[in-house]
C-alpha cells in the first residue's frame, strides 16, 4: 500500500503548512515512501479525502483541513500535536530493504 499524504499547497494558514511540512519530513527522514495529493489542484481528490474520512473523525463544523494521511484506501488520521503520523509503523525484517507500512487504531 502507498502511504498518501493530503496536503493544500496554496493553504495561506502557517499552521497548515508546518503541520504539512512536519509530516512531509518525518516520511523523507525515515526513507518511507509517499505520495503527496494536492487537493487545491484536484477537485477530484478532494471529494475522496473528504468522503473517505470517518464520520467521528470529520469536525463538529467545516470540512477536515490538511494534511490527512492514508495507507492505500486506510484512513490513517491527521498530523496533530505527536512527533510522527501515529498509523504508520515500520516493520523490517532484521534485514536491508524495503519497509513495510499499515495503518494502527489509535488511541
């Protein structure tokens, strides 16, 4: 599965951009690959993130603001106040090569 990380390119709120920024980092730092979605370009994409959040996971007010994250078609969550997207967790077998991710609940 491909990790894909939501994100607003044009997004003019600092805080939007740094969370983007953080989770962006935290994938390149740890050689995990992803796929960056911008949905101020795609009207497309932005319709499936918003459809593929769950319900309780979706604000009281508003739409779901960037950067959300997937694993595949997995809601995964959005970047908040942890140092790293709680739903991936690496798993290498002792050995060099690919590492694999998945999605976790979180608690």
């Amino acid at each position: 599965m491909v990790i894909r990380v939501f994100i607003a390119s044009s997004s003019g709120f600092v805080a939007i951009k740094k969370k983007q920024q953080d989770v962006v980092r935290f994938l390149e730092a740890n050689k995990i690959e992803f796929e960056e979605v911008d949905i101020t370009m795609s009207e497309e994409q932005r319709q499936w993130m918003y459809k593929n959040i769950p319900p309780e996971k979706k604000p009281a007010q508003g739409n779901p603001l960037p950067p959300q994250i997937f694993n595949g078609d997995r809601y995964c969550g959005q970047k908040t106040s942890c140092s790293a997207p709680r739903c991936i967790r690496g798993q290498q077998n002792g050995r060099a090569g690919p590492i694999k991710f998945e999605c976790t609940p979180e608690h």
